[in-house]
C-alpha cells in the first residue's frame, strides 16, 4: 500500500497483518479521491473503520485540515499510528481513536461535537452498518456539516438503502468487489 498523490505521495504504508482486515486498494482509493477531489482541501475528515489508515492519511496528504481516525482494534490503532509516523504527519492535525463506530459516534453527538466534512466509512463486509448510518443520518447530532458528504465502501452485493434519516444517497461506484456509496444532506 503506498499514498497516491499530495505531499505525502510514494510513501509506503504498512499493511495490516491479518488477512481478517480488508484495506482500500491504491485502485479504489484513486477512484474516491478523484471524485472528492473538490472537497479535500481544509476539509475535517472522519475514517471509520480506519484499519490501516490509508484513506485518512490519503486526505491528509491531498489537503484534508485533520482526520479522525477510529477503529475498534488495538491492533489497528497502533498500526495507524505507525503509519502516520512514516509520514510524518504533524500530530495535531490527527487523532487515533479505539472505540466502535456506533459507540464513538453516539459520545460525539453527546458532546455536540463539529460535524465533520467528509465521513468515510468502511466497516467489515460481514457488519451490521445500518445502526451507524442511521445516526449519521439524524440531524438531532449534527455528525455531518449540511454540505458534507458520508462514503460507505461496501461489498457490490450489499444493498444499501437510498435514504437514511437526513441523508440521501446519490452515487455508487462499483470496482471489483466493491462498492462506494456516496450520500449528502437532503436539501
């Protein structure tokens, strides 16, 4: 695994060393940012699920203010944070969270955190991910700015509803096995 473009491109990341965790390909992680491309810069980024890290420090390297990055693994986290060492990503533009999406998800609306720019959301195949849509689609928390944008990578298989809540979808891209689901605020 390597960063495709920025400041911080050709590095190479370590992998995760299980074959449990499924990382973002250098293919599908092109195809995303080139149609976020627009919306990367000064944006405060979310990577749930982050595994290795790749995506969050993709958008670092492409401009992206800071990321937030939370896995439920230990593991994962020390990985990430190694990962952002190689870069040598400045670490006040980052923070590395153990915790389960739904859970952390539910602490930021408690504490009416600021809602994030871009939420990338890639969860096990095998999950049940509705329950974390479902609040990034409920306006009472504010988890994603009105202009924001939520992607969920999913299996191509894997139907996703079109509307959650305040969230609607309106892309998908489909590359091999799988899936980006592009969705935004209902206007």
């Amino acid at each position: 695994m390597r960063i495709i473009a920025g400041k911080y491109r050709g590095r190479n990341l370590k992998s995760p060393p299980s074959l449990e965790v499924r990382p973002t390909s250098d293919r599908l992680r092109e195809t995303l940012f080139n149609v976020i491309a627009p919306r990367i810069e000064g944006a405060r980024f979310l990577d749930l699920c982050a595994g290795s890290g790749a995506v969050g420090i993709e958008a670092l390297s492409r401009g992206a203010s800071d990321v937030t990055f939370v896995d439920k693994s230990r593991k994962m986290c020390a990985l990430v944070e190694a990962n952002l060492d190689l870069c040598r990503v400045p670490e006040e533009q980052t923070k590395v969270i153990q915790d389960e999406a739904e859970a952390y998800l539910s602490r930021s609306r408690k504490r009416n955190a600021a809602g994030w720019d871009i939420v990338f959301f890639d969860p096990p195949y095998a999950s049940n991910y509705l329950q974390v849509l479902e609040q990034l689609g409920d306006t009472t928390g504010k988890l994603l700015v009105q202009e924001g944008l939520l992607i969920v990578e999913h299996h191509h298989k894997n139907g996703l509803p079109d509307e959650l809540g305040s969230i609607i979808r309106s892309r998908t891209l489909k590359q091999g096995d799988s899936a980006l689901s592009f969705f935004s605020m209902k206007r």
